[in-house]
C-alpha cells in the first residue's frame, strides 16, 4: 500500500493587545476604554463618540456627546483629541415649546491657529418674534462666539463650552436686548479645508437668496403702504366732496 502523505495545515493564530484609550488633556487623560487589536497603530486615525458625563462625571452633561480622534500611540496607550461636540436632538425638542421662537444658525469660523471649526448655535425665545429681531439676536451671538474662538486653540474653546461659560455669556448679553429662554451651541467640529469652502460657499449662497426675499417682502409691503395710503386719500376726497354737495343743498 502506498503511503499517503498527510498534510498539516497550520494557522497561524496573530496574538492581539489590549490597548487603553485615554482622554484629551482638557479632560484629564484619563482612561475612558480599550481597544483589543492585532497592532495598536491599526486603530490610529479612527473616531469615536462618548457622552460627555464620562469625561466629566456631572450629570448635567449626559445630553453632550463628543466625538474624539484616536491621534496619538505613546507605547500601548492610545492618545485622543477632540474634534467634536453636540448636544442630542432629543434635549434640544424639549426646548422649543409653543409661543417661542427657535433660531438656528450654521456657519463656519476659525480658530488663533487657522483650524476651521463648523458651528450649529441655538437661541430659544419666551415668545415669537419677527425676522428683523431674529438676525438681530443671531448676529450677537455669532460674534461673541467669533471673539472668543479667535483668541485660542479648538480644545481651549471647547473647555469654555463644556463650562458653559460662553453660553452664559451669551444669554446674559442677549436677554439685554430680548428674553431669550435657552443659547446653545448644540454642535461644532473640526473640518477640513475643501469642506470649509464648500460649506462658506453654500451659506453664502442662502444668504444672498435672503435678502433678495427681504428686498420682494419690503417691496411689496411698500406698494401695499402706497395702495392703503391712495386709498384712503380718494375717501377723504370723496367725503369732503359729499360735505360740499350737502352744504349746497
């Protein structure tokens, strides 16, 4: 009988690392979880999101969730960075209640350093209120938040936000000009450059095509001024005309 060669397959079985993540600086580099990876440098460049109540520890912080970058490998821990910030939708619902107005803005801004940084704000009022207002409390806020990112770096504006202290701020600020019930910034992120010029691009667009609404609207309101005014001209004359025919009778 012949023999028959037996052939082994053999795996290979590639051994995996526990390694630990740790928070931003801001946040106290503390650990907040592990990866478990055949190489550590194979989970660099990767994003993940954690409610912000785990890096704080405050409860009033559980409606935030920030999105952070595995940035850094310093032996088999892995350092972050923040790239994100947003507060979740189902807060924000509860906010904006009937006979209020909610204000929302998007626009891109940049930071000491040159980083561009898209930013999502929102004011809620006590009581409804007309457009001219509106871009008026928009307006105040979007520089507050402009004079403030301009004088650092993303993650020291972020440690702001995360105190609340621009947003404090801000509502003490606007409720001088109108009562305001909520400023929030419900969200900002780091972007890149060609997104930044689209984004600029697009919102310059939006706002071209309001203001030729608002030149329609304060047109038409003038012909309807003109209308009203002709009208009510051709009465007085119609009456003072009557009163004529009366007095000759």
């Amino acid at each position: 009988m012949a023999k028959k060669d037996l052939k082994k397959s053999k795996i290979k079985i590639k051994k995996k690392i526990w390694c630990k993540i740790v928070a931003p600086k801001s946040f106290g580099s503390k650990e907040i979880g592990e990866s478990y990876v055949t190489k550590a440098e194979d989970t660099l460049n990767r994003n993940m999101t954690i409610s912000l109540r785990e890096l704080t520890g405050s409860m009033r912080d559980q409606n935030v969730k920030v999105k952070l970058l595995l940035s850094e490998l310093d032996g088999q821990q892995i350092k972050t960075k923040t790239v994100g910030y947003g507060v979740v939708a189902n807060f924000v619902k509860k906010l904006v209640r009937k006979r209020t107005s909610r204000l929302d803005d998007v626009y891109i801004l940049r930071t000491k350093d040159g980083q561009a940084v898209q930013l999502k704000t929102l004011i809620v009022t006590y009581n409804r209120i007309n457009r001219s207002m509106g871009l008026v409390l928009r307006s105040k806020l979007k520089a507050m938040i402009t004079e403030e990112l301009v004088k650092g770096n993303f993650d020291e504006f972020v440690s702001k936000v995360v105190g609340i202290k621009i947003q404090s701020a801000a509502k003490r600020a606007i409720n001088k000009m109108y009562p305001v019930k909520e400023v929030l910034i419900r969200g900002m992120e780091l972007v890149d450059e060609k997104k930044a010029e689209r984004l600029e691009k697009k919102s310059a667009n939006q706002i071209g095509e309001v203001k030729e609404r608002r030149k329609i609207e304060e047109f038409k309101d003038e012909m309807t001024a003109q209308k009203s005014e002709e009208t009510s001209e051709e009465d007085s004359s119609d009456s003072e005309e009557t009163g004529e025919k009366e007095n000759q009778e």
